[in-house]
C-alpha cells in the first residue's frame, strides 16, 4: 500500500481498512566507506517498508532520502546532511499533513541510526499538538534481539560494516562494489571513550567494522528478519490503545 500511488479518493478506505496506521521510512544520503553507495539507507528503509506494508495494509508514505549525517563530516565526498532543526520540521510537517488525510498510528521507521534524536523531537511535537495521533519510531537495526545482535556484531559504532554490507549484497548489489569490500574494513575505535567524535576521527576510511565477512546469503537471512519482525511490531501497533484515556490538556478526557 504505497501512499504516492493511491489516489485522494482511495486513501480513506485504505487508511480505514489498516486502522488509520500509515509508515514513514526516514533513510540518509551520505558516506559508507569505498565499497557502498551514499544511498544505502534509503535503500535499506524504502524495500523494508514496502515489504511490511505489503504484508499489513498499512499505507507507506514517500521515503525521506536525506537525514542527520553531520557526524560524517566533509572528509569524504557524497555526504548531503539536514541540519537537526531542518529534518526536525520536516517530519513534523509530514506528520501534520498525514494526520490531516486521517493518519492516527504513524510509524517512523528509521534506518539511519543518528536521525534517532530530531526524530524523536519530531515525536514530541506531534503527540502534543495532536492528541489522538499515536506515533512510534523504529530504528531499523533495533528492530528485534535478532537483528540487533547482527547489526553490532563486530562493533558498538558500527558503519558500512558486516551487516550493512550483506544486506546491501542482498537487496541492492548494484551498490557495492565488490572488489573493494575486501580491503575496506577498519576496527571500532570508540571504545572506553567519554566524548562522541565525528566519523573523521574514529575511522581511516569511513568504515567502522569487518565488511569482507559479509555474503549475500547472511544479508538474505538478516533482511528476511528485518521484515518479519517489522511485520509483527506494525500487526501490534494497529490495536494498540494508550493505557489511559485522559486527553493532553488538563481537565480534559476522552477515548
């Protein structure tokens, strides 16, 4: 159910029929190191909520190609960041526009992992000013137990790295380039350290893991995961009801 191909006649129902719960996939343009293309986010993001959506009935709306990659910094050529405050007002505006055509359930689905904070602050505005929209964000590498320990298995900060690699050589393998996935890994450097340094100062060549241990049928198995268990937060999501039915403004209450 993709929101760009369903017409402003047909939304309604199909906002109806998933229970008024639409998908927002929220990726990055930026640097993945020699061996992956600048768009790998999105291109983790838009396939993942495609699928779930096919599988829910819950709408997908456009996917956000650009997010916070400050942290990259202008070492490496590609990199094309929001400032926090921009990605920030984006999303709220979304959010006010999808709620306008009947949105109530709206899951951000984030696969770019410092996009985590102006989203959440996007959250913050929207549940204020809307008091019966519910929004939840789910980053992608957090998904479930399962997809978290593939994300981080061979590094806290990691990027470009094992997992991203696999599931690039499994949904896009027109984004890597093989005969440099070999040579591109570089350790976690961020052990034990106080301070959150940019991506210029923890990695030689914006990669922080072990790529060449990636093999499409690891990125196969780890997106088959991602999906599922998608699939299964957005299934709970849709009959989810607040605990409370107290309204936002004091004194006030309603269902």
């Amino acid at each position: 159910m993709i929101w760009a191909e369903r017409t402003w006649t047909e939304i309604p129902g199909d906002l109806e029929a998933a229970n008024y719960t639409a998908l927002l996939p929220v990726g990055a343009t930026e640097q993945h190191g020699p061996h992956l293309g600048t768009g790998m986010d999105t291109a983790i993001g838009d396939p993942l909520c495609r699928k779930a959506a096919e599988r829910t009935g819950a709408l997908m709306l456009p996917t956000l190609p650009y997010g916070c990659s400050l942290g990259h910094s202008r070492r490496w050529p590609g990199t094309i960041s929001l400032q926090p405050i921009t990605l920030i007002t984006v999303v709220k505006e979304i959010g006010d526009w999808a709620y306008a055509s009947g949105v109530r359930r709206l899951i951000i689905v984030n696969s770019h992992v410092t996009n985590a904070a102006p989203l959440r602050c996007a959250l913050e505005m929207l549940r204020a000013e809307h008091d019966d929209l519910m929004v939840a964000i789910v980053n992608s590498p957090h998904i479930s137990d399962r997809v978290r320990a593939a994300h981080f298995s061979d590094g806290d900060d990691w990027h470009a790295n094992r997992a991203e690699t696999a599931v690039m050589m499994a949904v896009a393998p027109e984004m890597v380039r093989e005969a440099l996935v070999a040579s591109s890994d570089d350790p976690d450097r961020t052990a034990g350290l106080l301070f959150s340094h940019p991506v210029n100062r923890t990695s030689l060549n914006g990669v922080t893991g072990t790529p060449s241990l990636a093999t499409r049928a690891e990125g196969e198995e780890l997106f088959g995961w991602m999906v599922e268990d998608l699939v299964a937060l957005i299934k709970r999501a849709m009959f989810e009801q607040p605990p409370l039915p107290h309204g936002y403004d004091s004194n006030a209450s309603g269902g």
